[in-house]
C-alpha cells in the first residue's frame, strides 16, 4: 500500500462516546479495550505537517495517549460540541511552539468557535488564553505548508460537514449524504475511514451499511468505520461480519501508511 501520510485514531465513538454515561449495555460494560471509544477525531503525519481533525472534549486526553509534541493545525468538520470542544487546550502547543495554533473550517463554523471562545479572540486577551489563528475554507483545494488539503464537502442531515483527502487518504465523518462529485474527490484513495454509527437507519450519519456501499464504490485498499454507537454492537462481533478489507476503527489505531 503506498500512502505518503500516517494516520493515528484517536477516537471512534459518537458524541456520548463508549461507555455512554450510566448505560448496562453489554457494550457499555464491555471489558475490551476496542470497545472503548472517546470522541472522534484523527492526527496526520505528513513528512511537513502533524494535523488533528477535530479537538473534541478528549482532546486533552488523546494528546497525552499519544504522546504528540508537535501540533500544526486543527480542521474542524463541523461545529457540533464533540468535535470543538477542546480547542482550548491548544495552549500547551502555543506555550512550547511559540506561535498561534492554525484552525481551518467553513467560515460559519469559524464564527461558532469565535462565539464560543470568545476570550481567545479578545483584543485584550486574558495571559495563557489560546492564541488561535482562523482560516476559512472554501471548499477548493489548498496546499498548507507542502501538503495538499481537498476538502469533501457532505451533508449532515441540514447541517454541512467537511471530510478532507490528504494525498491517497480520505477522511469523513458526521455524514449521511455526499453528492458525486465530492466523492470523486475521495476516488484512488488507498485508505478511506468513513463514519457509520449504527446499523439501523439514522437520520444524520451513515449507517453501517451505507457506509460499507461507499467504501465499496470508492474500492480503497482498505476501508475503515468510525464514529461509531453503542447501538453498532461489540466491536469483535460486528467485525467479524464485515466485507473483506473493511473494519471497524478503534482507538490508537494506527493505519499503516
């Protein structure tokens, strides 16, 4: 498989996250460690940038999990509370990188997240603050530092997401319609992670098999589920019912690249 970036997941689980607050299910009370899934998001090494897309509530977590000393910008899909919510800790990057963190999204998700950290963005800011530099997306490609950047623009029920590709590596979650010409955009990937939250219909995501009919379009060399539910079932069973090169993501998963 040749792909030019690595991929580390840092998390695979739906807003609640597994185990969901006070649930017995046998999914939630599950002792493999596959089954436990914080909020999603992945970082891309690239031999120029080390991006996360996505700074959700376990931000802080997954960056101590991982061990990441380094940090060059977050993508933001969409501004729902389990996919920015731990934007604030990008100041331990600003204190040990001495710059601004770069954000990129779509301008409307840019003006969320000046609503929502409004002291970042303070003309007198209070000291230790984030210190977070925007940049709006349009949709058309773009080269951040020497890497590439297509995103994928994907409905999520009235709400628009944006997946991104970065070199044979497509990415895209809280979707549940893509037109064809933004998946052309994901064609000759050699891996694609795609969200599918269930498998009953969802009004907003994928479910699994829909999520497996776009995998199975686009034919990467591998295919990877996230964003997944409790509702999905035990990640062993489920897997074991998956086509042949698709699976479901876990946490630290690291997709050989």
């Amino acid at each position: 498989m040749d792909c030019p970036v690595h991929v580390r997941i840092l998390g695979t689980g739906t807003s609640q996250g597994i185990p969901v607050v006070a649930c017995p299910c046998r999914v939630c009370t599950s002792a493999n460690p596959r089954d436990k899934r914080l909020r999603t998001s992945i970082l891309i090494e690239t031999p120029y940038n080390t991006i996360v897309v996505d700074a959700g509530p376990d931000f802080r977590q997954q960056m101590l999990r991982e061990n990441i000393q380094k940090l060059d910008a977050v993508f933001v899909t969409h501004n729902h509370k389990d996919h920015t919510a731990g934007l604030d800790d990008v100041r331990a990057f600003n204190w040990i990188q001495k710059k601004p963190m770069e954000v990129f999204a779509r301008p409307s998700v840019l003006e969320s997240l000046k609503k929502d950290y409004d002291y970042a963005f303070e003309e007198n800011k209070y000291p230790g603050a984030p210190d977070i530099n925007l940049n709006a997306l349009s949709g058309k490609s773009f080269f951040f530092g020497e890497d590439r950047i297509i995103p994928i623009d994907a409905m999520h029920a009235q709400m628009p997401v944006y997946g991104f590709r970065i070199g044979n590596f497509s990415y895209l979650t809280d979707a549940n319609a893509i037109k064809a010409e933004e998946l052309d955009k994901m064609r000759g990937s050699e891996v694609v992670v795609i969200n599918a939250l269930r498998k009953q219909k969802h009004h907003s995501h994928f479910n699994l098999q829909e999520a497996i009919q776009l995998i199975n379009e686009l034919k990467p060399a591998k295919g990877y589920l996230t964003h997944i539910s409790h509702q999905m079932g035990l990640h062993d069973e489920v897997n074991a019912e998956l086509p042949s090169g698709i699976e479901l993501a876990w946490d630290g998963l690291k997709i050989p690249c």
